[in-house]
C-alpha cells in the first residue's frame, strides 16, 4: 500500500538543506508519495508538521542549527526537538528527526547525508508490527 510522506525542511543553510534533503530521498522508496515544503528555520518545522498531521502517513525533519555566541543555539534546538517529540507521540506517527546541531559549519557540512537517518528510522517505525 502506498504511504504518504512530508518532508518539511529548514532551508536557512541552503547547502547543508539541499544535502539533507538528496541524502533521505535516496532512502525512501519510490512508488510513494513525498511532498517537499520548504520553511525558514528549524522552529517553523513542528507547526508545518501538525498543520499537516492528518493528510501524511509519516514526517522527515530536516534542518541546521549551528551554534552561535549566543545561547539562541540552545533554545531553538530543545524547542524544535521537542515539539518534534510530542506530536509524534501524541499522533502516533512517526517523524524522523534529521535537524543537525552542529558547533560550526566544517561540522555541518561534514554531516549533510544525516538524512538518510532520519528517513531510515521513519520506515523503521512504519514497519513496525
């Protein structure tokens, strides 16, 4: 049976985005359905996400956060991280979540195929019996 897909990706880094974004499309199969919307910045990717609970059989997360002198680096990634969590939980449906924390870009660009990750564990979870 064909699973509906969204991919709600953070495009502030556009480089590491377009990495994230190649690397888990290779994973998910092909006869699906995967729809791509493109948000500012990581904290835009929970609300998109519930927006569209309903009409998607699964999510992929991705994004970059890279650490800043200031502690916005923090806040933004236990927040997203979060909401990501709770509307997984709450809908019982899976969410992969392919947003980097990195310290610079070097670390970034060093993890762009992270999202082959997350969609792994996504078909993991719909797989699950």
């Amino acid at each position: 049976m064909k699973k509906k897909y969204l991919i709600v990706i953070a495009n502030y880094y556009k480089d590491i985005s377009k990495g994230l974004l190649d690397s888990s499309k290779k994973i998910l199969p092909k006869n699906n359905i995967i729809k791509i919307i493109t948000v500012p910045g990581v904290f835009e990717i929970p609300v998109t996400i519930s927006k569209n609970i309903k009409k998607f059989d699964a999510f992929i997360a991705l994004g970059c956060v890279i650490k800043g002198e200031t502690p916005h680096f923090n806040f933004i990634s236990q927040a997203s991280t979060n909401a990501i969590m709770q509307l997984s939980i709450h809908y019982q449906k899976p969410i992969g979540n392919g947003i980097i924390t990195c310290l610079n870009m070097k670390q970034a660009i060093a993890r762009k195929k992270k999202g082959s990750e997350a969609a792994l564990a996504v078909l993991s979870v719909l797989n699950q019996k």
